[in-house]
C-alpha cells in the first residue's frame, strides 16, 4: 500500500538519480535528444521527456514493484 510506497521512495529516486552517471544512459538520452531536436547542444527543451526515456525509467527495478503494488491498491479500491 501507500505506506510502502512512501518507504521505498528515497531509494528509487536515488536510483533514478543515478541515470545521469551511466554512460549508456547519456549516450541514449543525446541520440534521442538530437533526433527530435537537431544536434545543436542545448537544442532540447528541459523538463522535456521523450516517452522512450520515460518508459525506461518506469521499467527500472527499483520501481516495478511500487507501481505493481499501486496497481493492486487500485483493483481492490484502496487508496
């Protein structure tokens, strides 16, 4: 429930925040960026976020069992 969701909060923001440090991740992230945008540094808009980089980040291990849990509140009607 809600309880565990909050618990687990601070370790897969941590995670999330980790993205930025993982080369992989960076080389993505700028091919994506310069497809939409052009490769112009900074040609991005900030705060914008492509669906690929999202869905990646929803399918993180860290998350996965949060959202199933929020998932199960929500077909048993809890909060």
């Amino acid at each position: 429930g809600m309880p565990d969701i909050q618990k687990a909060l601070p370790a897969a923001l941590a995670d999330l925040r980790s993205l930025p440090q993982d080369d992989s991740w960076i080389v993505t992230h700028a091919a994506e960026s310069a497809r939409f945008f052009g490769p112009a540094p900074g040609a991005g808009t900030y705060g914008e976020t492509f669906f690929g980089a999202w869905r990646d980040v929803m399918a993180r291990p860290c998350l996965v069992p949060l959202i199933e849990s929020l998932k199960r509140d929500e077909q048993e009607g809890g909060s």
